[in-house]
C-alpha cells in the first residue's frame, strides 16, 4: 500500500457529492465580470425544480381548500316572472335579469352554436386548455391581465363560484375549481349552468333572458341563425349587440358568419343547413326598460301582496328572485282601461287653465263575477312616479256608492219596529218614509222634481220610495234607515259581500251615506257578489307560483260562500239597473247590449271623490276620481274638476266606467 507522503496530508479534499449540492455557488467563482452573475445550469435546473415544486404545493394547497358549494349568491340569483293569464310573460324583475331553463329546453343549434363559438374540444377536455393557460402565463410574466383562453368550464365558474377581478389567486382557484366541477358534474350540467349564467347584454343574463331581449321569444324557440348571434355575443355584447352601432352591427354579422362556418368545420352542421341562413337576424331594437313603469308596478303590487297573504312569503323572500308567477291579469282588458283613462283625462281636464283639474287622480279595478279573479286595474299614470296603487288603496270615501249595501242590509234584517218590543218590519225596494217618519210599504205620494241639492226632505210631505231614493240622491232617507236597520249590521253585510273591516268607518250617523273608505277592488268585487244572486267569492291575483320547478301551496282558487239570500241581492240588483238607466242614457245602454247594474256618487255627495261602479253577468268594475296632493294633509275638493259645465259629480268616473266597458264586453 502506498504512503502519502506529508505533503498529501496538507492538501484539501474535493467536496463529496452532498457537499456539491447543498453548496450554492453564485455569484459563480472563478469568473470575472459579468459572467459571474450567469448561472450555470444545474442551478438553473434547480432552481426550476425549487419553483414547480412551489406551484404544485400551492396547487394542491389551492385545490384542497376550494369548495364547489361556495356559490356566488348573485350567480344565483334569478329574476321574479309574472306572466299575463294567457301565459305569456308580462315582466320580469330582480336585480339580475335571469331565467334558469333546463338543457331540454335548450335547442341543439344554440348550444352547438355556443360550443363552437367558446370552446370546441368542451367534451373532451379536462375543464381547462393547456393552451389557455400557456396563454395566461405569458400575460402574467408581461405584466397584463391574469386572463387567456378560457374553456366552458372555467367560464361557468368564474360566473357562477368567483368574483370577477382578474388577479393570480383568482385564475389559480377557477382552474382548481374547473378540475372539481369536471370530475363531479356531468358536461351536460356544466353547459347548463354556464348558457343559464353568461351575459348576453341588454341586462340579460342567461339564453332564455337573452332569447327574450333580442328576439322576443322562449329559448326553446330559435333557430340556429338566431343561436348562432346569441352565441357571438358571448365575446362581449357591448361590442357585438347590432343595435348599438353600425360599427357593432359589423362585428356582430362578421361574428356570426363565422359561427355558423365553425360549426360546418366541427361536423355540428350540414353544408346544406348553413345554406339557409345567409340573411343575418336582425334582433328587435334595442328599448329602455319600462320595468316597473306604467301600470305594470301597481299589477306586481297586487300580486305580491296576495301572495304573501295566502303563502306566508315575506317581501324579502320575493326579493331574493327566482319565482314564476301567473297572474289573472288580461293584457287586453288592462290596456283597454289604461287607453280609457288616458283619452278621457286628455278630453276632459286641463290642468294649465283651470286649478280644479290638477292633481286629480283615478283608480279603478274589473273583476270577474262567479270567481274573483282580478282582470284589470289601474292604480295611476305611472307606478315609477306615482308610488300609490290607486286601485288597491283605502283612503277615498265611497259615498253614494255604498247605498246598495246598506238597502241590502234593510231586505235582508228589517227595520227595527218603533216600539218596545223587538220586532223587526219587513222591507222592500218600494217602501218610504211617511210623513211621521216611519217606514212603511204601499203607494207612495208622486215624486216631484228634486231641489238643487236633489235632496228631498221629510218635511215637505212627498216621500221617496227606497229605489228612488237610490236613483235620486236621497241622503236623508238613507240615513234614517241605516240607523233603522243599525248600523252595526250595515257594516257586518258590507264586510260580508267583500269589503275590508279596516276600510269601514266610525259607526256614527253619516255612515250608511259612505263615509268608509274601501279599495276599487274591493268595491268591484262587493258588487260582483250582488251580480252572482249573493254568493260572494274573494278577489284573486294570482293562479300558481313556482320556485325553481316546484309549485307552492296555498293558492288554491278562493272558494265561493253565499253570504245574502238570492233575492235580497237580485232585488238589490234590479234596483241598481235603474241607477244604471238614469246615468249611462239609453245609446250606452244599447251599446253595452247586457243588463247593468249600478251604484254611483252623485251631486248629493259632499265627500271629496267620485265613484261609478257596475256590473254586468261578465264583468264588475269600480271607477273612482279624487284630487290628491302630497303634503296637503288630505284629499283636495273635487268641485269643478273638468270645468263648470260638468253635469254631475261622477261624470268623470262614469265616462271612464262607460268607455272602458263598452270595449271590454265587445271584444273577443
């Protein structure tokens, strides 16, 4: 064996192999200048080690911790649906414009369209392209957007689970996110969920929202030339919407041919069928939303209301979105009423020359006798401008109009006798006031000619029959027999025929000559229940609510109860036709071609308002007039509202009540 001789004892001995790696040699020695700083390549291959290390330790850390479940509320949220009777839809309202249909109801073309368009190897590829991603890599190292190529399935998380900021950390758990989503939902469930979240423009997220923005139609209803422009503005609708700029309607037929060519290239469409769409689809123009403008918010308002009454909903749960809800409004009747309202307001009133016609208000409401569907209202010029829904608000007195219910109260309990004992006199529409006071039936003295006031006193010896007195004005005799009969059985038969009890009045003298204040609705539907022979059904808005494929209970159609003997409310109703005869005139009459029966305000009438309500066997309607000025402290004075020459108090409301029905019971 050889010795080393004592020099070799002195020298150092090279590094073992675990020295060499752990010791880090940089800035590199042995080199000059510049080329110390440039790494040699192990430690480049290290170093590249070091950081995919990193990434996959924060990839999985990231992966480990995103949660599928973390939904975005608003990626949720869906718009209320109120539909008209007929099914179509009426508005739709929320803060996000969305309707979630299911992929069935998704016709093939929009969905190939939109495949073609994003993201063509969507059911083949894992949830994410490694192009894409390659793609944002570089954007990132340049110092620009976190962003690339996203698939479907990155884009449906972004709109559904993330916020939309563009940073590392968000990018980093939407690919993590889409790995999730791919292993555990099907590519069927994640089209769905990505064409019910995109954004289409015009405020609509979703393709059924997006159907009914450009096209004015379901979903289920286009075909691949309208798919295939839907699915081009998905690259970004303010860019792409044809509507918006001729520059746009460039890009957006550009886009849309190209579309359609992408999916011959894929296979998702014959040669043949891309053929038949050469002619771009141009979409309705583009409008200001009217949301809840015009009568539409007073409708929702009623609707919403029944429905937290008969299912227990709260206004914040409505709120939250997400409901279809069928209402018994008819479109026709509802725009018949509104033209009404508006022509008679235009002839009649001109607020820059006479005080009187400013702020003057109407309401009104139809309901259909037999069941109490809600037909038609109108609650005021415009529901964005005007807040109160005058057709569903308790704060107008009656007046007059509520006469019929207290004649019969007076059919259907007597009068008390006018002695001690307590006895109860039989009454009918021809009875009178004698010249003592006392109601009593048999043949009356001939009526003369009313005073100025139409009032006819005891005191001048001609008494009025009880139907006259309908006719006529007669508040004094209406009075007296309010009290006769007791008013607190007035206001149990009024309650009972559909009037609210928070609606009723003090009971003191004036009550049975309409100092109560109920809604036109209630007042409409009061009436019906005299037109259906005293069966008295209460009124409805709203048919089914559904929320998310399930119908909720409890708007089951109200049930029908008779609550006045059949020929109390026929007499009462005949006694009406007679009103009827004497306000509307025998050329309304005829055109009406049906028996009417009604209650009015006349010019009797104190009360700061005018009512005309009628009925026919098809339609019961309540119109109401009154001046309103907020922060007056109260209704103003309706004396001289349209002019001098207006022949009675209610002319307004019965022009409106006579224009209106004669359209409504002569259409279709």
């Amino acid at each position: 064996m050889r010795r080393m001789g004592p020099k070799a004892w002195g020298r150092p001995h090279p590094p073992s192999g675990r020295s060499r790696l752990l010791r880090i040699d940089y800035p590199r020695r042995g080199r000059r200048g510049l080329l110390r700083l440039v790494p040699s390549w192990r430690q480049l291959l290290g170093l590249s080690l070091i950081c995919c290390a990193a990434v996959a330790a924060l990839v999985g850390y990231v992966y480990s911790t995103v949660h599928i479940a973390d939904v975005n509320a608003t990626a949720r949220a869906e718009a209320n649906v109120y539909y008209w009777a007929d099914g179509t839809q009426m508005v739709s309202v929320g803060a996000i414009n969305r309707q979630n249909v299911p992929l069935s109801d998704i016709p093939p073309s929009l969905q190939n369209a939109v495949i073609s368009a994003e993201n063509a190897d969507f059911y083949t590829d894992p949830g994410f392209s490694v192009g894409g991603l390659g793609r944002a890599v570089v954007n990132m190292a340049r110092g620009g957007e976190i962003q690339g190529g996203s698939t479907i399935t990155q884009q449906y998380v972004k709109n559904t689970y993330l916020t939309p900021e563009q940073t590392v950390d968000r990018k980093l758990r939407e690919l993590c996110l889409a790995v999730k989503l791919s292993s555990s939902l099907s590519k069927q469930e994640i089209l769905q969920g990505y064409l019910n979240t995109s954004w289409f423009g015009r405020n609509a997220y979703g393709v059924q929202a997006a159907a009914m923005a450009y096209y004015g139609m379901d979903a289920r209803e286009l075909d691949p030339g309208r798919s295939a422009l839907l699915a081009a503005l998905l690259k970004g609708a303010e860019q792409y919407d044809p509507s918006l700029s001729e520059a746009n309607h460039r890009r957006a037929e550009a886009r849309w041919k190209y579309v359609l060519d992408r999916q011959v290239e894929l296979g998702h469409m014959s040669r043949q069928e891309r053929a038949q769409y050469t002619a771009f689809p141009e979409p309705r123009p583009q409008t200001v939303s009217t949301g809840l403008s015009g009568q539409t918010g007073y409708l929702v308002d009623v609707a919403n209301k029944y429905i937290e009454k008969r299912t227990g909903l709260t206004a914040a749960d409505l709120g939250r979105g997400g409901y279809k809800i069928r209402t018994t409004f008819d479109r026709t009747k509802v725009e018949q009423l509104r033209q009404t309202v508006d022509k008679v307001t235009a002839q009649t009133l001109d607020p820059e020359r006479r005080v009187a016609d400013r702020d003057v208000q109407f309401g009104a409401a139809s309901i259909r006798p037999g069941d109490g569907a809600v037909l038609a209202l109108y609650g005021g010029s415009d529901a964005t401008k005007h807040f109160t829904n005058n057709a569903d608000t308790a704060g107008v007195p009656v007046g007059s109009a509520f006469k019929p219910f207290v004649l019969a109260a007076a059919l259907q309990h007597g009068v008390r006798s006018a002695g001690t004992a307590p006895l109860r006199l039989p009454v009918t529409t021809d009875s009178f006031y004698d010249g003592t006071g006392v109601l009593t039936t048999g043949t009356p003295w001939l009526l003369p000619e009313r005073s100025a006031t139409g009032a006819i006193p005891f005191s001048t010896g001609f008494p009025t029959t009880l139907r006259q007195a309908l006719v006529a004005g007669g508040d004094s005799v209406y009075t007296r027999l309010g009290e006769d009969i007791g008013l607190q059985k007035v206001r149990d038969l009024a309650v009972s025929t559909g009037l609210l009890p928070q609606s009723m009045a003090p009971l003191e003298r004036p009550f049975s000559v309409g100092t109560s204040t109920p809604s036109a609705i209630r007042m409409a539907d009061a009436y019906a229940t005299f037109a259906e022979d005293g069966r008295r059904t209460d009124p409805y808005s709203v048919t089914a609510v559904t929320y998310r494929g399930t119908q909720l209970e409890g708007l089951e159609r109200p049930p029908g109860r008779q609550v006045l003997e059949t020929e109390v409310a026929r007499e009462v109703s005949r006694a009406m036709r007679d009103v009827a005869v004497d306000a509307l005139g025998p050329d309304t009459l005829r055109a009406l071609a049906t028996p009417i029966a009604a209650g009015r305000t006349g010019d009797t009438d104190r009360l700061p308002a005018a009512w005309f309500i009628g009925h026919t066997e098809e339609l019961s309607t309540a119109v109401t007039v009154f001046r309103d000025k907020p922060g007056e402290g109260g209704l103003l004075p309706v004396t001289g509202v349209g002019g001098s020459g207006a022949e009675r108090g209610d002319f307004l409301p019965l022009r409106v009540w006579s224009s209106y029905m004669t359209a409504a019971l002569s259409g279709p």
